[in-house]
C-alpha cells in the first residue's frame, strides 16, 4: 500500500523552516567550520542561547504557562517567553494549548503528539502538521488575557493558527 501524505493538512511554513534549517545544518554550517573555524566567543554564545531556551521551554513554556504550577514576575516570564520563542517551538498558546490536550488525552487520537502514530510522529513529526481543533487556543484563556503575552503573539512571534483565533484585531 502506498503512503500518502495529507497534503491539506501539512503546516508549509513550519515544515519549510524545519526542513531549510536541516538543509543548511548539513550544508552550510560545516562549509563554515571548515574556511572560518570556531573561537571560544561562539562556543560560549552557544552554550549560553543553548540554556536559555532549553530553561524558558521547561520552566516557563512548561511549569509556568502550561500548568501554571507557580507565579513569577514579568521579568521572568518576559524572559521565558523571549527565549521560548527562540527555541522555535511555536508561540506560548499553541506550545501551552497542546500541552494541555496532551493531557487530557494521552495516546489517543485528539492528542497532538500521539506515540500510537509512531516514533518518529511523536517526537519530529507533530509540529509539520495543522492543528485538529478549528479553535487550537480554546484551552488557553487565561494566556490570551496575559500583557506579555498577547504583546509577544501580536508583534513578535506568529504562531500556526490563523491570529484571530487566539487575539482580537486591532
């Protein structure tokens, strides 16, 4: 039997990106190693970014917007969204949206990284994909209302619903 991708259903942008930054991973960044080489500056930057945005996806991404399991200043939740964002694992409300229907429906078909779908679904192939719900945000109300982050969603990171569905126009 022939496998058949759903092309309707395939999120274009996000899977451009993703394959465009793989492309040039394999491509570009070792052209650039080889006739520029690495110096302790962009070691350190990397390690440094690397932190920053592995600990604004678990603390604030996870602990904080998606379980709400405590409450911090704006400083760090300006913090973690900032670097949250550049982790490009899409905005706060649909990284926290679908969190939360991971929850309520682990290994089932409206989870959004179901593990019955397979290995490689679960941990790369979910985030090629559109969302099921038509309303992706409905679970997330009381991110919609937060300052910080209504002002990261509409002026500094899109996210792979339409922007009506999760803030007012302005």
């Amino acid at each position: 039997m022939f496998f058949r991708l759903p092309a309707d259903r395939i999120n274009w942008v996000t899977s451009s990106f993703l394959c465009g930054t793989l492309f040039l991973t394999l491509t570009a960044v070792p052209l650039y190693l080889w006739y520029f080489g690495l110096d302790w500056f962009q070691v350190a930057l990397f390690f440094a970014l690397f932190s920053a945005c592995g600990f604004s996806i678990s603390l604030g991404y996870h602990r904080l917007f998606s379980h709400i399991t405590f409450q911090a200043k704006w400083p760090v939740r300006l913090f973690t969204l900032i670097f949250g964002a550049a982790a490009f694992e899409n905005s706060v409300l649909m990284w926290a949206s679908e969190h939360r229907r991971h929850h309520k429906s682990v290994d089932h078909d409206d989870e959004p990284y179901c593990f019955s779908k397979g290995f490689l679904f679960a941990h790369l192939g979910w985030p090629l994909f559109k969302p099921n719900p038509t309303d992706p945000t409905s679970n997330v109300p009381c991110l919609k209302k937060e300052l910080l982050v209504v002002w990261l969603v509409a002026y500094g990171q899109p996210h792979r619903s339409p922007c009506s569905l999760c803030l007012p126009p302005h």
